[in-house]
C-alpha cells in the first residue's frame, strides 16, 4: 500500500512546479505527523527532501525548548536602577513616589512605580504613605492658570528677647505651584497685610488677558484694606468657607510641605535665620525638587532626555541646608 501511495505521490508532483511553498501551519501539520515515523519518514517524505524535514524537525524542538526557557511577563528592571532606587531611599528617606520623581528627573523611565515600592520592601524599607485623596474640583481646573491662593504660617524664633511667634505670608499660584513670600512679622496687622499684598501685585499677573483669582480663608488680617488693595488692582478675591481647608487645599498643603521637609529640623535663632532657611528652600522647591502634582517634574523646565539607566559617576547629589535638602541630577558631560 505504501509502494502505492508513493508511485501515486511521484505522479502528483510530476504535474506540480519543481518547488512547493508550505505555510508555517502546513510545516508544522508534517511535522507532528512525520515526527512518531522516526528515521522512517526519509523514506516517505517526497514534498522536501529529507534533510530539509531533519532540519524543520530541529527547528520546532529548538523553538519549543525557548519557549519553556523563557520567563514570562516583563523583563526584570536593571539591577543598577534598583541599587538607585535603594542608595535614594537610604539618604534620603523618601517613599517610593518620591523617588520615581527623582529618577524620571534623571531620565530614567525604565522602572514602573509598582517597581520602585517592591524594591524597597524587598530591603527592608518603608515604601511611605500612598498619594492624596481624589483629584481638584472642576472649578480648579478652570481656573487654575489665573488661580492664586495666600495663607500664613507660623514658626517659634528664639530672640534676645525670648521665643517670639513669627508669621510668614505666602501666595502660590495653583497651575505652576510656584511660591512667593510676601513677608514675615511678628505683629501681622491688616496694614501691614495691605502693604505685603500691594508689594506682591507682580506675582499676581493674570494670564491670557484674564484677572487673577485669589483664594484667602477668613482670617481677620485679611479684611478690609487687604482685599480692597487687591480689587483696585484686577485681582477678584474668593474667601473659602470657614472650617473648610479642602477649599484652598494647595496652599495648605505648601505650609505642611515647608514644614515637614524644612522648619520642623531646625531651631531658629531670629528672623534672619529664618529667611535664609526659606530661601534655601523656596530655591529648592523652585529649581531641583519634582512635584507629584505636575507629573514629577521640577518647576525648572522640561524633561531630561530618556536613558535606560547611568554609571554611577554620571550622578551627583546636591545639597542644601547641611544636607537636608538633596536632589540628583546628571554630571556635566
């Protein structure tokens, strides 16, 4: 029956163009076919030649034997990333966020943040909290390239003249997060309020030929001559509702930021001590630290371009404040 089949085959091909293209499925269809014949397929096989049969035969085993070898899901992050992500953790004390701020400051985008948090608890270090609750009110988005807000902070200075409470005034404008410090005093009255307020007009230019929009709470050293220096100027004042800090939540969330990664390590000898801490900081917060709420970029500019990952003399770290303040950045080439 074989001899048959053979003698019918040569007959078939003898009709047929001297060479017949297989697809990938019909090879593969031969093969697991042919493959139980063992050695005894050569003398079968008529659509190619032996050897060529041996070498698709080779061929699905070598595929087969990669396709076990290979680990599935994606390639693990450099181990060089990792020993930034960990080498940053241990300096500095930040959490996983943070840190993925730090390293697509640098370029390095090749680590996902589920990565970074891993990697730290797999040394033994807290990743940190995780982000904030929600997102901004429609009404912050709309208005927040001509969106400002002001608040004030305190902070214990010791003096010849013993502990004094000094406040400090601050505007922020919401769409870029940049800062300014009118001005501290120990005594804020609604005149010296005014007069901070009238020295600012600068930082509170609108943008796109629309008036500013100050959000203030309704603290007593803002009324009267406060809001009337700011009206005169094109500046519409919004006051929050009391008790309701989520409503001017970004200035809020600056004094718990200058607070926590800067007056909360110091003890502070008179108000030029001080000044020069925030203005190593405002330096800081403007120039060199990323900001969660703008995608992890610094207030300086744009993004770096993207490398996969850097030699470890290709990174200096700055400091400000006899090294409280750190960030990284690339060596001059």
């Amino acid at each position: 029956m074989v001899e048959y089949l053979k003698a019918e085959n040569r007959l078939l091909r003898d009709r047929l163009p001297k060479r017949l293209r297989v697809t990938v499925q019909e090879r593969r269809r031969l093969v697991k076919l042919g493959r139980p014949l063992g050695s005894a397929v050569r003398h079968l096989v008529t659509i190619v030649t032996p050897r060529t049969f041996a070498l698709w035969l080779m061929g699905e085993r070598q595929g087969a034997t990669a396709k076990r070898q290979r680990k599935p899901g994606r390639p693990r992050t450099p181990d060089e990333i990792r020993r930034w992500v960990v080498w940053m953790a241990y300096e500095t004390g930040w959490g996983y966020s943070r840190i993925l701020g730090e390293l697509k400051k640098l370029g390095i985008r090749a680590i996902a943040k589920s990565t970074v948090k891993n990697t730290l608890k797999e040394h033994g270090l807290d990743p940190g909290p995780k982000g904030g609750e929600g997102t901004w009110t429609d009404f912050l988005k709309r208005h927040a390239a001509t969106l400002y807000a002001c608040d004030f902070f305190s902070k214990k200075v010791a003096t010849l003249r013993g502990v004094l409470e000094v406040f400090v005034l601050f505007f922020i404008h919401v769409s870029s997060r940049r800062v300014h410090i009118a001005g501290m005093t120990t005594k804020p009255t609604q005149a010296w309020t005014a007069a901070r307020a009238r020295e600012s007009l600068c930082f509170l230019a609108g943008h796109a030929g629309e008036r500013p929009l100050l959000l203030r709470d309704h603290d007593t050293k803002f009324e009267g001559a406060f809001d009337a220096v700011l009206g005169e100027n094109g500046v519409r004042v919004n006051k929050v509702g009391p008790q309701a800090p989520n409503l001017n939540a970004i200035a809020e969330r600056w004094v718990q930021t200058v607070q926590h990664e800067c007056l909360d390590h110091f003890v502070v000898f008179g108000e030029a001590h001080l000044r020069y801490l925030l203005s190593e900081f405002i330096a800081h917060y403007h120039l060199e630290r990323p900001h969660q709420g703008l995608g992890n970029r610094p207030l300086s500019g744009a993004d770096p371009p993207r490398v996969a990952a850097a030699a470890s003399g290709d990174i200096a770290c700055d400091q400000r404040l006899g090294g409280l303040l750190k960030h990284y950045r690339r060596r001059a080439a």
